[in-house]
C-alpha cells in the first residue's frame, strides 16, 4: 500500500516558525536532549557556544595520499559506528594540541573514540576481506568483525577504491583547524554559526574529490586547456558554438582588432578546413583532412610521434584517419 502523503500549507506566520525551527536545529543539534530550550536558554547557549565555535572549528575530511580531500564531512555524513557527524563532540573551549585531533561518539553506549568516515559502495557499504560488511564490524579498536563465527578477521580491510583510484587504505582522516588547512592550500569557505560543518565550505563540498574543481579536489583546468582553439575533432556542441564563442573573445579586447594576424583569428585556417565543400563526399573528406595534417607537420618539422609526445596534460589531439581504399 503507498504512503499517505500530507500537504501542509502555511500562512507567513507559520512558515517563519519552521524556518526558525530549522535554524534552531542547525545551531543546537543534539545539545538540547531532544527538549527544546526556551527563548531565554537558547539566548545564553548561543551566547557561550558561538564565539567558540567561530573561533575554533574543526574541519574533517577524508583525504587521499595526493593530498586532495576526497570526502569532506558534513553534519548528516555517517561515521563507522552509523552515527552522525553531529552526534560526536565537534565543539571545543581549547583546541587539543595533540594530534591526530579524537572526536568521540556522544551517542549513549557507543563505544566510537573518534570519528572515522567509510565509503559507501553505490548506496550499500563496503565489505571487509572477511566478507562481511563494514556495518557488521565493532566500532572501537581496530575494528574487528562482530558476526558469530567469523575468526579470521584482524581488523577491518577492504579492496575497495576510491573515486580518486587509490585504495581505502592508503586513504586517511584528517580532522584540522583553520591555519592547518589554510596551510595545505585548501579552502577555509565563510564562517558560519552552525553545527558539526567539519569540511563543508560551500555548494561544491557535497561533490566527491575528484569532480570538485576547487583547491580541495582535483582543481580547475589550466587556461591552456580553457584557451585552446575549437578544432573539428571536438564535441559537436563546441564546434557549432565557435562563432559565439569568438564573438565574446571579441568582445573582451578592449583595444579592438589589429588585423588578420591576431589571435581571435589563430585557428582560423581550422575552422574552414573543417567544413565540407560542395560535393565532397565522405571519402573525399577525410582524405583531404589527412593530407592537410600531414602537410602541416612536415612544415613545422615534427614528426607524428614526437607531436603526440610534446602534448601537455588537457590539450586536446584529433585523431589520425588513415586514408580509405574505395571497395570494388
């Protein structure tokens, strides 16, 4: 049988009342009990938890072993003992000295000294070499495996890899302050009054390391990659965007166009060999596509090989066609 579903309408007044419900939540967590403070409490808790938690916020992230943050972990991200982010202690008077920074589960009768994020494979966990998942392993020590009859199992190990292609185990957790991230180069994002926000510095944060084009991911391209000229082996949308795209080239130099020569103009040579003659049939095409490459190497004297080899890491190469021998 479906679920009934609820529609809920409100006036302004009412739906104030759940935004300011949803803020309280951000800001208190857990801290109240599951009893809400009355107005003049939770005056006195931002009173004494705001400046502390402004000054001395953790960020927590997984990191990979080139140094990119492959998860950075925010409040609802689970932990090995399938607590929340939010349920450990985030919040400190005096930042510990000692390193690497313990945040305990608070949950009652979790056994988590510290906060240690696993990955999920797809939507199901991942599993140890002992084949049992890592939901069926303790939560303290070097998380052995807790199904009866499973003696094999030393602690939890798994083959799986991550986005980034390096395996969990060269993976660690990095719980730091500020000035120790703003040191690794990566992004510190707004200060905020919220809760448990470990490593969520902005929109970008939800996505995994290796699609994050920020300092804390793989990064943006180069401008060589961003710059380069639309040739006819790239995506079919670039190519039937250049004159758009040359139009805002165009449109950005303040000092106008000094003639043929200029750079607005570099591939243009490109641009209208790429496009067919009339009566040009497929054959005809790409043999006169070839001999023009060909040309255009023996005039620059570099040879096939030795262009592939001087290629940089995000240029982009069109593919050799070799000339067709029309059937019979």
């Amino acid at each position: 049988m479906a679920e009934q579903q609820y529609h809920l309408k409100f006036d302004a007044s009412k739906g104030q009342a759940v935004d300011d419900y949803v803020e309280y939540k951000r800001i208190v967590g857990d801290d109240d009990g599951g009893k809400m403070f009355t107005p003049e409490e939770f005056e006195e808790y931002k009173k004494k938890v705001l400046p502390m938690r402004m000054k001395n916020r953790l960020y927590t992230a997984f990191t990979s072993p080139t140094g990119m943050d492959c998860k950075l972990v925010g409040p609802e991200t689970p932990c090995f003992c399938k607590h929340r982010y939010k349920q450990h202690k985030t919040d400190f008077d005096v930042v510990p000295s000692e390193r690497p920074i313990k945040l305990p589960c608070r949950s009652s009768g979790c056994k988590c000294a510290s906060y240690h994020y696993v990955p999920l494979n797809g939507s199901q966990p991942i599993r140890c070499h002992c084949k049992h998942t890592a939901d069926e392993h303790k939560e303290f020590g070097k998380f052995v495996c807790s199904k009866a009859g499973c003696t094999k199992c030393t602690g939890f190990k798994s083959s799986f890899s991550c986005g980034c292609g390096s395996p969990l185990s060269d993976h660690r957790m990095i719980v730091e302050t500020g000035e120790e991230r703003e040191a690794r180069g990566h992004p510190l994002g707004e200060a905020t009054p919220y809760a448990a926000m470990g490593g969520i510095t902005g929109f970008s944060s939800m996505a995994d390391g290796y699609m994050r084009l920020d300092p804390s991911g793989k990064g943006a391209p180069n401008k060589g990659f961003l710059e380069q000229s639309v040739t006819s082996s790239d995506n079919p949308f670039l190519r039937s965007n250049v004159q758009a795209i040359k139009q805002h080239q165009m449109r950005k130099k303040a000092s106008g166009l000094t003639g043929p020569d200029d750079e607005i103009f570099d591939d243009q040579a490109e641009r209208v060999s790429s496009r067919r003659r009339p009566g040009e049939d497929d054959m005809a095409y790409y043999e006169r596509r070839y001999q023009e490459r060909k040309r255009n190497e023996t005039t620059r004297g570099v040879a096939p090989e030795a262009e592939m080899s001087r290629l940089e890491i995000g240029s982009r190469k069109a593919i050799e066609q070799k000339p067709r021998t029309p059937k019979k």
